[in-house]
C-alpha cells in the first residue's frame, strides 16, 4: 500500500479505487496470485495526514484494513514522512502488527527519488522485530502520447530483515503507469525476490509460489 500527504492548509478529502490482478506488497503476493480490489479513503490536512485503505487477502478472514496516520513536513523540494500504520485483519486479531514509517522524498520537475524505512516490533504477531528499508524513483514524461496518455516510469528496490522464523531478502520492482482523463490510471509493473520456494512458504504461512516474478497489471481512478 502507498500514500501522499500534501501541505494543504484546508481539511481535504479523497479518495481512490483501484483494481488489481495481484496483491503485492515489498514484491510478495499476498492474494495467492489472484486479483484484489482496493479501495482508499485520504484526509489531510496541512502536513497532517491519516489514509484507510482496504483489501481482499489470502490472510485472516481474506480482508485487510489498513489505518495510516502521520505528519509530512516539507522543506525546500523536500517531504519527510513520520507515522504509523496499523494493519488489521478483521475477525483475526491475532496477525494484526504495527509499522513506524520514516522517510524523505525529493521531487523537483520529473524526477522523484524517495528512502522510506519501515518498522515493527512484532510483524504479523510472528517474526518478532522486522525492518524494510526501500529506496523509491520515478520519471514523468512531458509529453503526452497521442494527446490522451501521461506515461511515467518507476521502480524500487527494498530489504526486508527479520528478528526470528522468516529468512531476510531483498525485492524490488519496476514499472510503466499511463495517466489518462485525468484522474484514472493504468500500471504494468514487474515484481521479483530473492526468496526460493521453502523461504517463500515460510514467510507467506502456505504458498510457495507467492514471491515469483511476475507482472502485474493495475487500474486507478482517483476521486
């Protein structure tokens, strides 16, 4: 999951739905290789920020909801992010953990470059302590193709680090998103892990398939 906080000095609210034809998250499957559907809900207000965001999962009771709230002070070209983010699964407490974001982005006329760094003190109530430090990129292209698409590139490549039971590894992605009416989007992007199938079974609880490479394609409509 990802989310924008922006120095608005009113209180503002939106949102977004997109489609999926897999859940990934840090380039794991999180759906058993089938689509999900995802809706947002975004409000902000000066650097102050708090999203929900939803999903079908193959974890709990194949439902997540997921609460993230933070501060995003900017400075120059520069947005530093401090919050929390609490991911539920309803009906099965058991796996519900925390993560403490910290991280800075800098975006100055088509490029952005972002170093996020993500922690918890139990993940999913199993691994013990774990710790993702991912650095981010993007490019958007000026110009328009055939006067209807805006197309951006993007990627990122992350480590995921372990207290006890999963194994560390590292995983990363990249992709093409095309901006079309303004607010709707379409996104092909290509996931990939350093986890064999007996580390991926271990980290996922029963898949051994789930950190495979692949592509995944996604559409977005912001409201």
């Amino acid at each position: 999951m990802a989310s924008t906080a922006h120095a608005d000095p009113k209180l503002t609210l939106a949102g977004s739905a997109s489609f999926t034809t897999d859940y990934m998250f840090r380039s794991i499957s999180n759906t058993k290789n089938d689509p999900a559907v995802q809706p947002e809900f975004d409000l902000t207000y000066g650097m102050f920020f708090f999203t929900l965001w939803g999903s079908n999962t193959s974890f709990g009771n194949n439902i997540e909801l997921d609460y993230y709230g933070g501060i995003a002070p900017k400075w120059k070209d520069v947005t530093f992010t401090l919050a929390g983010n609490a991911y539920t699964y309803p009906g099965s407490d058991n796996i519900d953990y925390f993560e403490l974001h910290t991280g800075a982005a800098w975006a100055q006329g088509p490029w952005s470059l972002a170093l996020n760094d993500y922690w918890s003190p139990d993940n999913f109530q199993t691994f013990g302590q774990s710790n993702a430090i991912e650095g981010d990129w993007g490019y958007t292209f000026s110009n328009k193709i055939w006067n209807f698409f805006t197309p951006s590139i993007s990627g990122a490549i992350g480590f995921q680090s372990y207290e006890k039971v999963a194994s560390d590894y590292t995983y990363w992605n990249v992709g093409l998103t095309f901006g079309f009416m303004k607010n709707w989007s379409a996104d092909v992007r290509y996931y990939d892990t350093t986890y064999n199938e007996d580390q991926c079974f271990v980290n996922t609880g029963n898949s051994r398939t789930a950190c495979d490479a692949r592509a995944v394609g996604t559409i977005k409509v912001t409201f």
